[in-house]
C-alpha cells in the first residue's frame, strides 16, 4: 500500500529530540523544555522492539493514523491501521512466526485487499486460531467496537500466547478504556462484570512500546511514550513543536482527567 494512504501527510510519529539509550528510565528531558515532534514508522518499531527486548508478553501500541483534527469514517480508520501496520510488522524477519488477528470477517477482508498474498496468517478473533508452532506473535487489530472484542482478545491471551510464551501486540486498542475501574470506570465494573475479569487478567501483563494520543483542546496536547522512555504530556506551541508538562516513570499512564486538566492549566 502507498503510504499517502495513511494520513495526508507522511506518516511520522516520535520525538526528533533527545533520543536515548537502552538503560534505567529517567527523563528524556526536563519539563518545561520545548520539542520537536515528528514520526516515522521506524519510532515505533523502535518502541515495540525494546519491549519485546524487556521480556514483555502485551504490548500497547497508539498511534494516530488518520488526522485527529477531523473526524473520519469507521472503514477509513480501520483501513489507516491496516495499512500502518503493515509497515510496522515488517519488523519480524521470520513472517511464519506473525498472525495478524482482526476482529471481524469485515476488517479482515479489508486487510486482505489492502495487502494482497502475505507471508503471515491472517485471521479473526472468533475463529479458529494458528496451532502451529512457529507463530509466537499475535497482533490485534483495534479490538475497539464492543466489549465482546476485548473479551476474545483476553481470551486469545490467555489460550494461545501464555501457553506457547508468545507476545501479544495490540494496535490502536483505546486501552484507555480498560485502565479504570469500579463504578466509575469507562465500563462499569458492576455492568460489566465478564469485562472486568478480562482486564484482571490481561492489563497488568500490558506494557506501552508505543503511544501518541492526540487531545484536539483547546489547548491541543498529546499522551506520549516511547518505550522505555516515560510517559509525557506535551502542550503543541507553534512551528509543529510541543511544550512538555509533566513526566512519569511510572508504567501505567496518567489518567484522562489528569491529562486534560494539566492541558488545561497551561492555559
């Protein structure tokens, strides 16, 4: 696929300034400090690498793949995270280790048309899964519709990746969604209670390689992370740049709320 396809611009995603070495986490920058942002597919693999690298078994990646600033079509979604992953995925040398798992028969049918032959398997949550033993990759394309499809991820985690050691990848997943709980959580606990055994089991497994979170504002931030940087919430200033307002070391993000509220104080 041609990569105009994937936003109006070339796909770019990290942060030019201060990359780091491999090594204990502390920050790449001070909070106060004014960056440039930009993105390349290669971030990300960066990202997901030094995860992988880490021993982790999930990993989060959040990438914007169409513009954030105007509202797009389910089907253009879906068809930007397909053709972005396609770019990441070439990561694995080893293609027959790879199962790219969509949440429907629709989405998948648009992967296969997006990609042509591939030497990876292509598949979907509800069906029958890869039992060989050379695949030990599994990525989840935006299980995001409904909460059945962060069951049958769960499950998929559970029944396929920890039995074989694999890891489970998970693009564009809005696990944002998943990381509060109770009663006052994106999907209340005591409303769905399947869900909430789901997330115990999975979400403390997860770990970030990757996340770029767009706030439209006033004032326009972002989430941002690079494994195994911290976590930033960046204020955009002006010429593309991005004013950094806090950090964490922490491995769960900052909330939300926290997010919003520090954007908003930057006013």
């Amino acid at each position: 696929p041609q990569r105009a396809a994937l936003t109006p611009a070339a796909p770019r995603l990290g942060l030019r300034a201060g990359t780091r070495a491999r090594g204990p986490v502390g920050p790449v920058m001070e909070v106060g400090d004014v960056i440039d942002v930009t993105w390349e597919v290669f971030d990300v693999q960066e990202g997901l690498r030094n995860a992988m690298n880490d021993g982790a078994c999930v990993v989060e990646l959040e990438i914007p793949t169409t513009n954030r600033f105007k509202d797009a079509a389910l089907n253009q979604i879906y068809q930007a995270n397909t053709a972005f992953a396609r770019e990441v995925v070439r990561l694995f040398t080893q293609p027959a280790e790879l199962c790219m798992v969509f949440p429907d028969a629709g989405e998948a049918k648009i992967a296969q048309e997006t990609y042509g032959e591939t030497p990876f398997t292509l598949t979907m949550l509800n069906s029958e899964r890869p039992r060989g033993l050379e695949v030990n990759k599994y990525v989840v394309m935006n299980p995001v519709f409904d909460v059945r499809e962060y069951i049958a991820t769960q499950e998929l985690y559970t029944n396929q990746v920890q039995p074989r050691d694999a890891t489970m990848i998970l693009f564009n997943a809005d696990l944002f969604k998943l990381r509060s709980s109770g009663i006052t959580g994106y999907y209340p606990d005591f409303f769905f209670p399947k869900l909430a055994k789901s997330r115990e089991i999975m979400m403390p497994d997860v770990i970030t390689g990757f996340y770029f979170r767009v706030f439209r504002g006033p004032p326009v931030g972002a989430l941002y992370r690079k494994y195994p940087g911290p976590w930033q919430v960046l204020r955009a200033v002006e010429d593309g740049q991005f004013k950094v307002l806090f950090e964490s070391n922490d491995v769960i993000p900052p909330q939300q709320n926290f997010v919003l509220t520090t954007l908003q104080q930057s006013i």
